[in-house]
C-alpha cells in the first residue's frame, strides 16, 4: 500500500479499504500505548493536533484494566501494577484532554475498560475469545503479540534476561485481546458510521487478519493506518 505524505506524518494503509475509510476522513481512533516512551506529552499533541486537521471526529484510546496483567506478568505486586496503570492512564488522559481542549475538541477519550457494558464490544470480544481457544494459529499470534509485549517492558525494566514464560504469556495476553475488537469493529463500538484505528507501528496481528489467515475478519466500516513521523 502507498504511502501518503500528510504533514507531520506518513499514512500507511492496511488494506485498500482502510485506505479508501481513511480519505473519507469521518473519524479516527488514536490508540496510545502505556508504558510506552513513544507517547509522550510532546508527541501526543502533535497526533491531536494533525488528527484534528484531518478528520472531522477524534477519540483517544486508552489501556484499560488489562494493562495491569503486563505488569504483574513480569513479577510486578498486583496492588502497585494497578496503582501504576491508573498513574499511567492519567498522564495520558491529562496530556490528550490539554490537545483536544487547544483544537477545540470535544474531550473524547476512553480506555477499553469502558466499554465493559457495551453490546457490540461485547459480543465482538466474545467471538475473539472463542476464536483465541478454538483456532491455534490464531491463538499462537496472539500470544506472539504478547511475547513482544512483554519484551519491550522487560528491556525498559533491564530485565531482558528474564525467561518469558508460557504462564506469563497467557497472563499478559488478555491486554491484546481486550483490544482487539476496536481494531475489528472500532466504528460499530464507538456508534461511528466508519473510522480507522491509528497507531505508530504495524500490528504483526492485524497484518495477518488483513491476510485472511484466520476466520476473524475485520468489518468493512473499520480501518487501520500506520503514523510515521516525518522527520
């Protein structure tokens, strides 16, 4: 897929169709990673910012609860891996409500834990769940995901000696499955009649899902696109 130059980034669509959501420009979900140097105050205004430019709807996503399994993965007590969570969540709430509040935005910033009571969450969390025990290359992905997840917290912990495992992998797992269903059927979720995710890296996962290597699919109303900052 072609890159598109757009000031301070590079858009790379998934798929052909995340491309045609994304010049539609309806809505995009910012997703923003914890305990990530990446996001810092700096660079989430300059996605705010560009994102305000570029679609007519913004939201932000936040980690939710499940942020904590990452932590307590890696040998973190589970009172202080949620005491860091929510400190992590509150930065990241503070420094995306400053960017929407200066493009006069509305402040429309969710974690995954939110959407515990909504329909269509629900029911596209379930399908995961039942895709994640019943088909093993889709689980094994999964999991891969989780590996590196945990890798990149490890090495920030200078821990990168530490032996991942399997335990360990299925604790932390339950962060990508939380969200999944936004890459999935975001739109639907939000009540948005198309949107694209964005992140700042490709998902090994939803490269796969574009590929048509398991059953899951993701909705027709629902994009993904790659920031890259131009430097």
């Amino acid at each position: 897929m072609q890159q598109v130059i757009k000031d301070l980034f590079y858009v790379v669509p998934l798929s052909r169709n995340c491309e045609k959501i994304y010049k539609n420009k309806t809505h995009i979900l910012l997703g923003i990673s914890p305990f990530n140097s990446k996001f810092s105050q700096n660079y989430i205004h300059q996605l705010i910012d560009w994102s305000s430019k570029n679609f007519k709807n913004v939201t932000v996503l936040l980690a939710g609860d499940e942020a904590k399994n990452l932590l307590e993965a890696l040998g973190t007590p589970t009172t202080k891996a949620e005491r860091k969570v929510r400190k992590e969540i509150r930065r990241h709430f503070r420094f995306s409500e400053e960017a929407l509040r200066k493009n006069g935005r509305e402040i429309d910033i969710y974690t995954f834990s939110d959407f515990k009571n909504n329909k269509i969450y629900n029911e596209v969390y379930q399908n995961v769940i039942y895709y994640f025990e019943k088909d093993e290359k889709f689980r094994k992905s999964c999991l891969a995901m989780s590996h590196d997840a945990l890798s990149s917290r490890a090495k920030s912990l200078n821990m990168e000696d530490i032996e991942i495992t399997d335990n360990m992998l299925f604790h932390a797992v339950k962060y990508v499955l939380a969200e999944l269903p936004f890459f999935l059927s975001g739109a639907s979720i939000l009540g948005y009649k198309e949107s694209v995710l964005a992140y700042h890296r490709p998902w090994k996962l939803g490269e796969k899902i574009k590929n048509s290597e398991f059953y899951i699919k993701m909705s027709d109303n629902q994009g993904y696109i790659i920031l890259k900052q131009i430097n």
